[in-house]
C-alpha cells in the first residue's frame, strides 16, 4: 500500500500501523500521552509538511523553498527521536574551543 501526503491515501493504514507497534488497544482510551516538547514538535513538523505540499501543489515548485520545508519537518522529527543534529555537532565543536581574551 501506498501513502500519498497530497490526497490522503493510506494515512489511515499508517495510523493503524504506529498505533498497532506502539501497543495501543483500540479500547483504551486517552492511551497516546506525550510531553508538550513532543506535542509542539509534531505540531511544528505538520506546520512545515503543509507547507511542503503546498509548494508541491504549484506549477514550477521552488526545489530550495520545498526542501527547507521538508529539512523543518525533519529536524522537529528529530528532537522527538533524540536524533544528533547539524546544531548539535556545531555546539559539539564549538564547546571544545576556548575563547578568551
């Protein structure tokens, strides 16, 4: 089965999936509890796939507009899973170096 992010098809499968891998009973209610760090980086995420698909949906879609876009998506993505981040290497780098006077 496919999932198209412009129509919809297969979203319902998808949610079916991740509800099924995370052990959710179609029974229990209130079973998806999530932090508000989480909750506002999904919502940021959705924030930048709108976005993306909007960009899809025009005639000549700008290619740099769509993928910071969908690098936006990524990295909200990211700071749910604990991903290392290119931020995260900078400060990496960065907080090794002494910097006086």
């Amino acid at each position: 089965m496919w999932l198209c992010a412009l129509t919809g098809e297969g979203v319902p499968l998808l949610e079916a999936e991740v509800m099924r891998i995370a052990g959710v009973e179609d029974t229990v209610e209130d079973a998806f509890f999530a932090r508000e760090r989480q909750l506002g980086a999904l919502s940021d995420a959705k924030r930048h796939l709108d976005a993306a698909v909007a960009l899809i949906g025009s005639a000549a879609p700008p290619l740099d507009l769509l993928a910071e876009e969908l690098r936006g998506a990524q990295r909200a993505f990211s700071s749910i899973t604990g991903e290392f981040t290119a931020e995260d290497l900078l400060g990496e780098i960065f907080s090794r170096f002494c910097i006086g006077k």
